[in-house]
C-alpha cells in the first residue's frame, strides 16, 4: 500500500544541487527527494517495502551522485589522516578501505566517512552529511600539514542485491566482481574509467562505482549500468531506510550528530583506538571512557503495530521515550520502522547510559498513543554480516 506524501515544492537554485546523475535518475520520476550534502538525494521511487523486497531478493541500482569523494593527498597525507580519524590508518595497506569517525576537540563525531587508501600518500574519503571539506582542511592549516584535499569530480552510483555480483561481472568481469569485503579496484566500463569498492550501508552484497569525470559522464554511466542489468531484473530503487535500520548501521544527522561521540554508538566503540598516542579529541575520549558515556543509542523494539511516521524508516522527527510508569521524556527515538524479515518495529533510540542495557523498558510516545518497548541488542538482522560479505 502506498502512502500519500505531502506535495512540497522545492526552488532549485545554487544553494540546492542535484545529483551527477540527476539527469538519468531523474526520468524514473522519484516520489520524493531528501537532502544530502546540499544536493537532491532521491528517496523514494515506488514504495519502501516494495524497493526493500527489490534490494533484498534482486538487484538494484541506487543514485548516490550526492556523495562528492574528498581527496587528501601530499608527503604528509597519511601522518594527517592518522591525526583526524579514531583509527589507525597506519594499519590500512594501499587497497583497502576503512570505515572511520572524524571526531573534534570534544571527542564530537563531525563526520563518518569510508576512507579508500588509493597509494601510499593519497586517499579519497566518501563523506556523510556534514561538511568534511571545511573541517580537514581547517585542520590542515592549523597543522600546517603538507597536504592537499579537494573534491574528486566522480560520485558513486551503487548497485546492491543478491545478483548484484552478476551484474559487476557483466560489466567488468571476475576480477572486479570477487572483490573481497573493503577492498577497491580501478576498472574500464566501456569508454569510462572507474573506481569500484565493495563498500556500502545497505547491509547487503553491493558495490560503489565511481567514474572519473562524472560531471560530464555521470548520466550516460548510469545507463550504461542500467543496461547491464537489465537481464538480471536490475531496479531502480532508492537508498533502504528500512534495510539500514535491520542492519544496525546508523546515519548521520539522523542517529548521531556533532554532540555524539563515537563511544555512545553501540556496537562502534573499538572504532576508537586509544593505543595511539595522538589524535584530534583522544583527552576528551579517554575522560568519557575513564567517567562512562552519559547516553548510548541503542537498539529498540516496539510493541504493536507501526504508527504512520514509521513507514519507510525516516521519522519527520524523533519521537519522546520515558520509562514505564513516568511522564517525563528521558531520551528520543531517532529511527524506527516495521521489520519484513521480523515483522516487528526495530530502531535506535539514544537513552541515558542507565536505562539503556539490552531488556531494559521504554515507552514510546507515537502518534497513535504510547507504545511499550525495550533495548536489544543489533544488528537486528544478519548480525554476522554474512550477506554483505559474501
């Protein structure tokens, strides 16, 4: 069933761009558009559990041309990586990938990008929804750091599913299909150079395929695609809130912001490494894990049946949690929705450090009444990450 979505005008304008494959995406007439990086990100094309069966049990193909690649390259460019990220990148050889937090002085999560090591000395980072550039090379200039960091004129299109290997190797043959799990490779498609990486955040198989010059190629590149998976029932289909959600992986500006550190997220505190000695918020980090986080967010499960703002996986807003038999909101429901492969409503709800461990009650505040609820673990779904590493 489809669900009506308010008619909202937007004023196209320098402020707000479009994809690099606004072009080609565009003619399969999204229902509806977010933003992402001050660009249109489609969000829907047909319904969500229809594109959710469509990524979980086929193939498909996602515009994800807001995304710009960093790139970060210079005799100091892996020494000044090391310094901004909570991971040790020292650890990460020349063709592989890395997910990290770029944290700041407070140990505040300003970003959580893949970081793809490319050579020794130059790397592109895929950012999520805030505005890496500024910060990095802010830091660069207050480092005094060797380094240049640019945008790379390429953005990914992703093609994710249980046939999507079927796909990748229509297009570009064993090699590059066989990637192992965070590793990269360089590739011609037809007349387009491009950068293939078995990364995402589906929770599902898949690749990003970034072609050079996407300015000017993006539009054609995802026709090329297209075609070649068209004998494999390739769908277009927007980026899966309801499947992200199952697969426990959180989205920033939704799940966490600049107030949250990477110790509050559960299930990502290793990403913090404290063995080495220097990076940008490791004395603040240390006293947060001396002291205890004073919030996680967590897991959640919800009793009954799904309220409407849960249809799809993206709440207008987060929705007030309190504990059972009190009326004073401690904490927030940041993503929810109906699991498929469940038939439960699963999401994150960020929680004072107290209340939040695995069988403690909630009571969810929604728009058809208050809802019981408790912290689980996640991943909800694959918790193994078979699918995504297969």
């Amino acid at each position: 069933m489809q669900r009506e979505l308010p008619a909202v005008p937007v004023l196209r304008s320098l402020r707000t761009g479009t994809s690099l494959y606004f072009p080609a995406s565009s003619r399969h007439q999204p229902r509806a558009y977010t933003v992402f990086h001050r660009r249109l990100l489609p969000a829907l094309y047909t319904d969500p559990l229809d594109e959710y069966r469509a990524l979980t049990e086929g193939v498909v193909l996602w515009d994800i041309g807001t995304e710009i690649p960093l790139e970060v390259s210079g005799p100091a460019a892996l020494t000044f990586l090391d310094y901004a990220v909570t991971r040790d990148l020292t650890r990460c050889p020349v063709g592989e990938c890395r997910y990290v937090f770029v944290t700041d002085q407070h140990g505040g999560i300003v970003n959580d990008p893949v970081v793809v090591r490319l050579e020794e000395q130059r790397f592109w980072l895929m950012p999520s929804d805030s505005d890496l550039l500024l910060w990095l090379r802010a830091l660069a200039a207050a480092w005094q750091a060797d380094v240049t960091i640019r945008p790379v004129d390429t953005a990914p299109l992703q093609i994710r599913g249980p046939r999507a290997r079927a796909v990748i190797r229509a297009l570009t043959g064993d090699t590059v299909a066989d990637l192992p799990y965070y590793r990269f490779a360089w590739t011609r498609i037809g007349s387009f150079e491009v950068l293939v990486t078995r990364t995402g955040f589906s929770g599902e198989l898949g690749y990003e395929l970034m072609p050079l010059d996407g300015s000017r190629t993006g539009p054609d590149f995802w026709e090329t695609v297209l075609a070649a998976g068209r004998p494999f029932g390739i769908r277009v289909a927007a980026p899966s809130q309801i499947r992200r959600i199952e697969a426990g992986i959180f989205s920033y500006w939704v799940d966490m912001t600049l107030e949250t550190t990477p110790l509050e997220l559960t299930g990502y505190e290793w990403m913090v490494n404290f063995r080495k000695p220097r990076f940008v918020g490791r004395d603040s980090l240390e006293r947060i894990r001396h002291e205890g986080p004073r919030c996680k967010v967590v897991g959640i499960t919800i009793d009954g049946d799904p309220p409407p703002e849960f249809w799809g996986g993206l709440l207008a807003e987060p929705l007030p949690v309190s504990l059972p038999g009190a009326s004073e909101p401690v904490g927030r429901v940041t993503s929810a929705c109906l699991s498929p492969a469940l038939g439960r409503i699963v999401g994150f709800a960020r929680l004072p450090a107290t209340f939040a461990t695995p069988g403690s009650e909630i009571v969810v505040q929604t728009s058809t009444g208050l809802r019981s609820g408790r912290v689980v673990p996640t991943p909800f779904v694959d918790p193994e990450k078979r699918r995504v590493k297969s």
